[in-house]
C-alpha cells in the first residue's frame, strides 16, 4: 500500500490514526517495508538505523508500548513530611 499525501502528510488515507495504533496487520506492513529497505542499505551506520526502525514497527513493541502508554495510570509519588 502506498500511503497518499494529505495535508503534506504521507499517511494513508484509508484509515484515521487511532484505528491504525492498534492495527498489528498494519505495523506489520510497516516492518516488513523498513526491512526491504535496510536490506538495500550498503551504509552499515544507515543500516544498522533502518534495522531499528524496523524494530520499533514490529507489532510487539508498538502495541505493547501504547497499551502501557494508556492503560497505565501514573504511579503516585509518595511524599513523606517530616
């Protein structure tokens, strides 16, 4: 899928944001494409930062990181006076 540009922003015009933060098939996607890329790099510095974005795509982490993100409340801080 190729995203479209909208307002000078490349996202894909099919779904809107919150759908596509939980969207495994979706990051999926976006990983496989960040590892197509990095296989093309010849730059092992340029390389080795594709191969973490690739990372940070994998449905895993995205989803894992945002469901803690939001599902998390803050943890209080205890102050003690003395």
């Amino acid at each position: 899928m190729c995203p479209v540009l909208v307002d000078g922003s490349a996202m894909p015009v099919t779904k809107s944001m919150p759908k596509l933060i939980g969207d495994e098939r979706y990051w999926a996607e976006r990983a496989e494409e960040a590892r197509a890329v990095c296989d093309s790099i010849r730059n092992p510095e340029c390389r080795r930062i594709m191969g973490e974005i690739a990372l940070s795509y994998d449905v895993g982490s995205v989803i894992e990181g945002f469901n803690s993100a939001t599902l998390t409340p803050p943890k209080q801080e205890v102050v003690s006076k003395h």
